[in-house]
C-alpha cells in the first residue's frame, strides 16, 4: 500500500520543490493531481504566508529555449 500525503503536505512538498512561483500555482498543482477541496485545506493568512514564503526561497524558473543566432555561413 503507498502512502498519499495529505492535502497540507503535499503542498509543503509542491512549495520546496521549487516549481511552484506562487499559492495560486501550488492550488492549481494539487487540484491537477486530484486533490479536493484545495480551497478549504489552504485556508488562512499564516499558511498563505509560510507556503508563499517557501515558494520565493524555492522557486527555480524553467529554462527558456535558446534562440539560435544565424550563422555567417547561412547568410553568404
């Protein structure tokens, strides 16, 4: 049997993970992933503020695709 964290839990782990930039993108994980009622499980202004604290240390922006630069040989 594996073990599924709760509600709470998982979105500690979503805002460490460093993929998550803000609240609102820790909610839209966890409903993603079928958790309900996300609202009422991340309730209050003190678990706001420790989840959108960890984000900000945490938080990793995906890398951006490098746009290739022409090439002199290209041009001639």
């Amino acid at each position: 049997m594996t073990h599924r964290p709760t509600t709470l839990e998982r979105a500690y782990e979503l805002a460490r993970e460093g993929r998550c930039r803000t609240v609102s993108d820790i909610k839209q994980a966890l409903s993603s992933e079928g958790f309900e009622r996300v609202q009422d499980s991340l309730y209050g202004p003190t678990l706001s503020a420790a989840l959108r604290k960890l984000c900000q240390e945490n938080y990793i922006a995906p890398d951006e695709p490098v746009a290739e630069q022409p090439t002199e040989d290209a041009a001639t």
